[in-house]
C-alpha cells in the first residue's frame, strides 16, 4: 500500500531514509572501547570503524545522484538500502576487526543512498514552499537521531555487547526497506527516467546554475560550522568542564535539538508563505553573530558553562534554519537533474564536516575551547561568502505536490 506523499507518515518515512548516517555514527560511539577490547585491538584500529563508515559514506552519493536521474529513484534507494542493512548484519557477525572494517566501509556505501534519494524524492513531488515545508520536516526527523542515539546504544550495550548495536542497525535498515518498497512509488518522472544524458552532465549543468552553487556551499559550510561542535562536544564538555558521562548525553541532546527547533520553525514559516530569500542570509548572519561572540569570550579566558551551551544550542538553531532553505535552493532549479543535486549536497556536507572537525581536534590540544570556536567562525563566515553567490531576486513558488 502506497504511502501518499502529503501524509505526515511519508516524511517520516523520508526521514527515517536519511537517519541512517547519524543512526550508523551515534549508536556506535559508546561501542569503540568494547570492540578494541574484544578484538585485542587499539582504540585508533577501532575508531576506523567510524572513519571508514564515513569515507563510504562521502564517496557514493555522487554515484548514487546521477544513477537515480537516469534509472529511477527507487531501484537506487533499495540497492542503497539493502547493501546498509546487509552490511550491518555483517557487522554484527564479523569474526575480526579487518572484516568489521570492511563492513562499515560498505555499510557507509549504502547509507548514502537514503539522505540524497530523499532530498530528490522531495524535489520529484514538491516545489516551492512545499518543497521547503517538507525538507524541514525531513530534517527534524534526521536529527532525532543524535538526540536519541548515544543513550539508545547505552541501553543496548547495557543488555548485551557491541555487536546487538549492529544487529539493531540490521533491524531498523530492514524496517525502513519493507516499509520502503510497498510505500514509496516511483517519484521520478516516467517521461524523464533514461533522458537524464551522460553520468556528467547533470554536474555540468548543476556548476553553471549560480543559485545552486551558492546554496550547496552554503549547506556545507554551514555544516561544518556546526559539525565542530558536534564532533568536538565530548573533548569541551567532559575534558573542559568535567560532565559526567550521563550529564553530556543530556548536555549534548539538548544542543542538538536546536536543529530540530530551527527546521520546526522554517517549516512553519514556509507552511504559511514567508518568503524564502531573507531566511537564507538571517540564518547565516545569525550564525556568524553567535560564533563571533563564542569565539571572542573562548580568547578572553574561561567561559562559564552556563554561557557557552546556550551559544552552542544556537548554532545549531541557526543550521537548522539554514538546512532546508540552502537544500531547497540546490534542488529547486534543477528538477530534471535533482539526484544530482542531492548527491553534491550530500558530499560535500560530509566534506566539509571532515576538515572541519579534523581541524578543530589538532588544534584543541593546545588551545582548547578557542580552537573550536574559531573553526566555528571561519566556517560561518565561508558560508556567508557563499550566500553571496546566491540570486537575490526570484519570486517565492507555491506548488503543492503532484498530482495534489
């Protein structure tokens, strides 16, 4: 039975596609000491596992995008979906470290069908406001998954071993590829399915549109302000401030839920007609405020913690604005070529998250809460420069999903 596409319970669906990334990541943080301790191995040989998931990850969206314009959307999310909840399985069986390895590389491979099919599968029914309203619901319903899943996997761990937690990925990935095939149909057009051109033309003509470029730069360096915190929240909050780790799990899900209030409220905006050009820039200039005046108080001296968690819940308030207006402008002016769209929003998120984040950990060692933040600023304010490239003129679309 088709799900219909207006149905809250199709974002969800949507929503759940894309969840598997953060799902794959956050579920198995608590897990890295007990796989090195099982397989007598290092902590660096088990943090792999998250770093190889993320290489694969990066890598096959572009792959994935330009397949879908040209076959379809639906074969690529099943072959995407099935090779995650495979992949997991073989996680949760793997009898080494170097095969575990190898399963959250491909595991990684897999997931990166959902996150772009979704954003092209909205793309495919919706535009405008529509569009907009919609990606910001999917968003919400991505970042549940950080909120919930470090104690998610405490709680598997606390009832069995590391490898219930990818035995639960299996799981939930099969869900999603049931629920998948016999309620999503088809988005893409019939008409338009095989006419996509060659492999690269889709990126050749997603280049040359100023409005997507603009827009993708600004989603990925908005991320990547946003991710230094992220990646980096344990090394400030237990190293600097001494949490405990139940009190940083708590810490932690209240700072990402500032991305789901941010969604929450563009949506209902957009829901109700607010243009879509100033939200961009207000998102943005928010975000370059709020990490100027953390990174100005971190050069200062120590910071309270009472003072830094509301900045912190600020940015990522701020993304959560900046997320669904940056995708929609990505996709909106390219429909015939969205999958490609969704493939370079994709990558290149993961991208700048990984500079990011790269950069933010060397250089905390020596200068601790300002290294953060001002990997922070540096990233905001590229998004800023980003945003100059978007058009500033363009009337606001209303179209409602098709066949509406």
């Amino acid at each position: 039975m088709r799900i219909p596409p207006q149905s809250p319970l199709f974002v969800i669906l949507l929503g759940a596609m894309s969840a598997m990334p953060p799902l794959a990541t956050d579920l198995g943080l608590p897990a890295l000491g007990h796989i090195a301790t099982a397989f007598h191995t290092t902590a660096g040989l088990s943090g792999l596992t998250i770093s190889l998931f993320m290489a694969g990850f990066a890598a096959t969206p572009l792959i994935y995008g330009p397949l879908s314009d040209r076959y379809g959307r639906k074969p690529v999310l099943m072959t995407g979906l099935l090779v995650f909840a495979l992949a997991s399985l073989l996680c949760a069986l793997a009898p080494s470290i170097e095969t575990l390895l190898i399963a959250r590389l491909l595991e990684g491979a897999g997931a990166g069908a959902g996150i772009t099919m979704a954003f092209a599968i909205v793309r495919d029914l919706f535009s405008g406001n529509a569009a907009r309203t919609r990606l910001s619901m999917v968003t919400v319903v991505i970042n549940f998954a950080p909120v919930i899943a470090p104690s998610l996997g405490a709680a598997i761990l606390a009832l069995t071993d590391w490898r219930g937690i990818y035995a639960a990925l299996a799981v939930i990935a099969f869900i999603v590829v049931v629920v998948s095939f016999f309620g999503y149909g088809e988005s893409r057009d019939p008409e338009t399915v095989g006419s996509s051109g060659s492999l690269i033309s889709g990126y050749r003509r997603l280049l040359g549109n100023r409005a997507c470029v603009g827009n993708f730069l600004v989603y990925g360096f908005g991320f990547g302000s946003a991710f230094a915190y992220i990646s980096g929240s344990s090394l400030v909050l237990i190293g600097l401030y001494h949490v405990t780790p139940a009190q940083y799990a708590l810490l932690f899900a209240c700072t990402a839920l500032g991305i789901v209030f941010g969604a929450t409220i563009n949506g209902w905006l957009s829901a109700r007609g607010a243009h879509h050009l100033p939200m961009l820039p207000m998102g943005i200039g928010c975000l370059i405020l709020v990490t100027a005046i953390l990174t100005a108080l971190s050069l200062t001296g120590s910071v309270r913690l009472t003072v830094v968690m509301p900045l912190f819940f600020l940015v990522t308030f701020c993304f959560g604005i900046i997320a669904p207006n940056a995708s929609h402008g990505t996709l909106d002016p390219i429909p015939e070529v969205a999958g490609v769209g969704a493939a370079v929003l994709a990558s290149f998120q993961m991208i700048c998250a990984a500079v990011s984040s790269a950069i933010a950990s060397l250089l905390f060692v020596e200068f601790g809460l300002a290294a953060i933040a001002t990997v922070m600023l540096v990233f905001a304010i590229a998004a800023g420069l980003a945003c100059l490239v978007v058009p500033r003129q363009g009337k606001p679309h209303t179209v409602e999903a098709a066949g509406a």
